[in-house]
C-alpha cells in the first residue's frame, strides 16, 4: 500500500503577529513554527494504518521554503518513511488551487492508494486542497473524518456533519481523505525516532502548478478593528429599563 501525507508548516498560534511590509500578509519573523495542527491527525493516522497493514510505504510532502524541512522531519521520525519538499519561497501567496496542482502533479503517476490530508490549515483555513486534489486525480474524496477503519481495501469513516451530526461512508481505495481534530491522539516523536528521520530520504523538487494561473491575489491583510468597550449599567430594574431604551436609540438603530 503507497500512502501521501500532505501537510503544511504554520506559526504557532500563540505567537504575536505583524503584518508584513507589503500589507497583504503576516510577517514570517519572528514566529515560532509547528506542523499545521490538523495534518498532525492526518500523519498520526497513516502511521496508525502502516501498523495495522504491516506492508505500506508512507511519503509526507510539504509546501514552502527551507525551513518547513523541520516540520517534514518531524513527520519522518513520527513514522513516515520519507519525505518530498516542493521548495517554494511564495508558497504563502499560492491560491488554494494551485497548492492542489503541485501536489497532484506530484502524486498523479505515483500510485497512491490513500492521500491524508488536515481537513484546513490553521492559517488560511479554506478546506479546499484537499478535496481539489482528489477532483484532479480523479479519486475518491471523504473530507472531515473523526473515525477511520480500514479492512481489506475498504474504508469505513465519520465524518462530521453541522450541528455535531456523524456520515457513516463506506468507501474504497484510492481515496483522499481530509483529517478534522480529535481522529486520534498523534504520537509524541521519540529520541530514536528523531535520529532515525535525520537518515531518511529528503527529495527537494521545485514547484510546478502544471500551467494553472490564478487570476486572484490577496489585495491587503489587517487586524480587525477595535471596537469601543462595554458599557455596565447600574441601579433599579425600573431605571435599567429607562437607560438601555434611550441607549438604543441613541447608539443604534434598533428602535429607530
């Protein structure tokens, strides 16, 4: 069994953010990094499958420039067996459809039998590769999946619907799969692991959309706008009542 993990390197949440000199995205300086949080999911459930299966070959490929090779390497000591960087330092000003487009042109002549992916990236949050990767390999696509089984070729998953409802899908291989949070609990690399993925294949290719153009580009990025503080009124019921009317009407439209 050949299996892809898609994943992408992002800033930490908990990092202070800028926007950068152009106006039209966060500044990458200063930012501490991690694996995107849902692609965790998507590695923690490949290895998972490789365990169960015994004979699978795991690749994990990521997006970006130099320094998302720590990041690849994180998923190789976790338990994939090599990994692919598509070296491109404009990643971050890549639309969602040509993301897709390198990763397909990657894999269309690889043979995949499953492709993970995180169900969004924490940064962009568009839930759109994965399932366009599928469209462009002509594959099957479950997107959201909090349960995985797998038995002899075939797939049965969760996936999470609105209003906290389950899909029960069963499918069959090839397929792509997007992975939501709480799949599975993804492993801690350790010492060894972490040596080990220091010897494993690296392959470093450059980027290549296969042609597709996006005619769409990110104008300006800004933090939103404070907005003023709340205003606690105090005194009788009767005299609240009074109070928050002549508010209404005179900060909003509510009782115009």
């Amino acid at each position: 069994m050949k299996i892809l993990i898609c994943i992408k390197q992002v800033p930490d949440m908990e990092s202070k953010f800028k926007i950068n000199g152009e106006g039209n995205w966060y500044d990458r300086g200063d930012l501490a990094w991690r694996m995107n949080e849902y692609d965790e999911y998507a590695v923690e459930q490949a290895v998972r499958l490789k365990e169960q299966v015994k004979e699978a070959d795991l690749t994990v490929l990521c997006i970006g420039p130099d320094q998302v090779t720590e990041t690849i390497k994180k998923a190789l000591a976790m338990g994939c067996d090599r990994g692919v960087h598509i070296k491109d330092a404009d990643s971050f000003k890549r639309e969602p459809l040509e993301i897709a487009a390198m990763i397909a042109g990657f894999a269309k002549d690889k043979g995949f039998d499953i492709i993970f992916t995180g169900m969004q990236s924490q940064d962009r949050g568009s839930a759109q590769v994965g399932v366009m990767v599928a469209e462009m390999l002509g594959m099957a696509a479950v997107s959201t999946i909090v349960d995985f089984a797998y038995d002899n070729g075939t797939i049965n998953v969760k996936r999470e619907l609105e209003g906290g409802s389950k899909a029960l899908v069963t499918t069959t291989i090839p397929v792509v799969l997007t992975c939501q949070l709480g799949l599975n609990t993804p492993r801690y690399p350790t010492l060894p692991n972490i040596m080990k993925a220091k010897k494993k294949e690296l392959l470093t290719i450059a980027p290549d959309t296969g042609g597709i153009v996006v005619s769409q580009e990110t104008a300006a990025c800004y933090f939103p706008e404070k907005k003023g503080g709340g205003l606690i009124l105090e005194g009788d019921v009767s005299e609240l009542a009074d109070k928050l009317i002549q508010l209404l009407k005179e900060k909003t439209s509510v009782l115009a």
